[in-house]
C-alpha cells in the first residue's frame, strides 16, 4: 500500500489544488492520499472563508481519501511551526510513504540544499541574522539575506539572484519549511514538488482557469458567486454555494471586530503581553491602532511597518482574539507538537487506510471528539478544548444567526463520502 501525504488549508478548494493533487497521485503511483488540512484558522492569520467541514468535503470529493486536522495552535503559527505540526501528525500516523508540495521554484534538489543550510544554521548564518534583525528587518528578510550570506560564503552553485527570487515565494518558503521539518523529525517519508501553475499566490487576478484563493475569496467580497464555477471543480463549487445557501459562508476577519475590541479593551496590557506572538512592543502600536480603528483591517494597515509585515500583524491579532499564550504553545511543541490526530472526514473506500493508521500511529487517533474529551487529560485535552472554544468563537460569524450554534464540535459528525 503506498500513501500520498499532503498539506493544505483548501480555502477554498480550486482548480490549482485539483492539478496538484491528481498529479502528486499520479507521480506517486499511491493507493491512497492523506491531507492535513488547517481547520476553522489558517496560516496566514484569519479565519477560513467556509468552516473546516465543507473543506473536508471539498477535498474528499475532489480525490482525498482521508483527511486529518491540523490543531489550531500549528495552523495559525509562523510557516516553520505551521510546517512542522503537519509533518508530525504524517510522521506520526507512521503510514505516508511520500509527501507533495507545491512550489514556485518546481525544484527539489535547490528547495532541499536550502533547507540544509537552514536546518544546520552555522555560526556565520546566526551571526549575519542577528546582525540585519538589530538593523530593524523583519524575521522572514532577515533570515533571507542571512541565509544568502551564509550560503554565498559557502561558495555554493546558486546564483544570489536565484536564490532570492526563490525566498521571496510564499510556497517556496512553506515548501523549504517541509523539509526541514522532515530533516528535524528523521522522517522517512520522501519529498517531491510540484511547479505552481496560474496565478501567483497572492494575486487577484482571475482570468485564468488556476486563479488563486485570494482572488476567490476577494471576488466573493463583491457577492460574485459566478467565479466558484470558473475557478473551482464544479462538486467544491457547490458545496461552497449551498454553505453560503444555508448561512455558513462566507466568513471575513473584519466580521471579529467587535471581539477582539472587546479584548483589547478589557485585557491588561501584562496579560496581551503573554499572547503567542507579541514581543518586540507591538502591543503598544495595536493598542493605539485600536484606540483609532475598530474594524481588523484598519488596525493592521495601521500596524504594518517595515518590521511587522502584515500576515504577522493579522497572526499576533488572531492569537489575542483567541487567546493563544506564548507559554501554552511552548509547552506543547516542547512536548512534540501535535498531542493526537483528528480525522475530519475519510471515503468509505479508504477502510484499509483507516485500518493501517489505527494499527500504525504512534499518537492517539480521535474520531469522535465527545468521546476524545471525557477521555484526554493534560495537554492533549488542552490542545483539543482550545480547538473546540475556538470553533464555537468562529461560528459566531456564520451570516445565518440561527446557525451560530456553540458546541459544534461535538455535534458535527465525520464527513464520509460513499465512494
């Protein structure tokens, strides 16, 4: 039996992400593909646009066999620790044979050479990165111009100008982050990437048949429900419709204003301090932001600065609004990341690969969180309440009121499609 591993957040689901995983099935030759795929919050620091279900569903009907969740407190952290819970929870499950990624670059062998230099940070790459911090640079320039330092010095084969043009790429840096994370874990699972096809990462544009899901989500601000068709395979189209059907989508960060304003206001300064991702005093600049602003986006155009870029802006505000501590956080990765792993969703077809994982995992498997949530104590009981509290604050923003539901994570059962 050979098993695909993928990691995503699909969201949404689109053209793109179709092509890149039938081609890393076709590439692979696997009998089965697991997905770890953010929940309710992605990496970038806001809420999804349609909940983790839909999602779950989106994939399964799309060619996913089983799906797994990425705890909330690794999906909403920086792309090294985002990458690396990923990868423990398909390290962990002990039954993936190779991992897919997609990259602008299309390169293994330059993403894994850089992600050696990384991994092994020489005292000339430490040096150069505290030296360009203290200039005032953000953490990813920093350590960009640090590593081409490191590397130029090392007189390797990569042209600067090439090597630049590859960090300056979002799936690049996520794609590099995946493999150092293999490297940290000694995981046997084998890497392979995918070149990008269409529109760049960020780009609106959408007159491609591979726009990105930033164009999705930013025409769907303009009620343009016509684009899920011409950019997403015609089953995720529907779904997403009838989620926006029933009230359950779209979901905006702005929406969470008033929340977090509540927080800002009520929180002592000592204790927003203590929030994952606040350092370097920029608590103060939000504090005053807010003072200015209330709605999310206001506050981040007021932040954002040369040093705090805005998706670090939009993490260090969905970590307070979620209450996210610096301590919890650094208890649980101390302790190897992930504490379980959560099935979202599986195809009926999928029953060996279920079978193979129950036998297999090396963490405990959660497929009935009610069950998970009398039975865990200690952290895996945290990670999992954390989860929980945080779906119950997202449904809040569901447009339809009487779906804004609490305990949904114990009413919403597995999503298995009959296939």
């Amino acid at each position: 039996m050979k098993v695909l591993g993928i990691v995503a957040e699909y969201n949404p689901f689109h053209n793109g992400h179709l092509y890149h995983l039938e081609e890393s099935k076709r590439i692979s030759h696997s009998d089965f593909t697991v997905v770890v795929m953010s929940g309710n919050y992605v990496q970038r620091g806001e809420p999804a646009i349609v909940d983790k279900w839909t999602r779950t569903q989106m994939a399964l009907e799309s060619g996913a066999d089983l799906v797994l969740e990425l705890p909330l407190i690794y999906a909403t952290s920086s792309a090294e620790f985002f990458a690396f819970g990923a990868i423990s929870i398909l390290h962990h499950s002990n039954i993936v044979d190779h991992l897919s990624f997609g990259s602008e670059s299309g390169s293994i062998d330059l993403l894994s050479q850089i992600a050696s230099f990384l991994f092994l940070e020489s005292e000339h790459y430490k040096m150069k990165l505290k030296e360009y911090l203290s200039e005032g640079l953000p953490f990813p320039s920093a350590r960009n111009k640090a590593l081409i330092s490191d590397m130029s010095d090392k007189n390797t084969s990569i042209p600067v100008e090439e090597l630049s043009q590859v960090l300056s790429s979002p799936n690049n840096i996520l794609a590099i982050e995946y493999l150092k994370a293999l490297k940290r874990l000694n995981s046997p699972i084998k890497p392979f990437t995918i070149k990008r096809k269409g529109a760049s990462y960020h780009s609106t544009q959408l007159d491609t048949l591979f726009a990105s899901a930033t164009g999705i989500r930013h025409a769907l601000k303009n009620k343009d429900h016509s684009i899920l068709y011409k950019t997403m395979p015609k089953k995720a189209a529907d779904l997403f419709l009838e989620a926006i059907h029933l009230g359950k989508a779209p979901v905006y960060y702005d929406d969470f204003s008033f929340e977090l304003q509540y927080l800002l206001r009520s929180m002592p300064m000592e204790e927003i301090k203590k929030i994952m991702e606040v350092d370097e005093g920029i608590e103060n600049r939000i504090n005053k932001a807010a003072m200015n602003h209330f709605y999310i986006k206001e506050i981040i155009e007021s932040v954002k600065t040369k040093r705090y870029t805005m998706t670090r802006i939009q993490r260090t505000l969905l970590h307070i609004l979620l209450q996210i501590y610096s301590e919890d956080f650094w208890e649980l990765h101390r302790h190897g990341g992930p504490q379980y792993i959560r099935i979202l969703g599986f195809r009926k077809s999928a029953a060996p690969l279920l079978k193979k994982l129950k036998i297999n995992s090396k963490l405990p498997i959660i497929s009935n969180v009610r069950r998970a949530y009398r039975d865990f104590s200690g952290l895996p009981k945290k990670m999992l309440e954390k989860e929980i509290q945080s779906t119950d604050i997202y449904s809040l923003h569901y447009p339809n009121l009487c779906q804004r539901k609490s305990g949904i994570e114990f009413s919403m059962p597995l999503i298995i499609i009959n296939k």
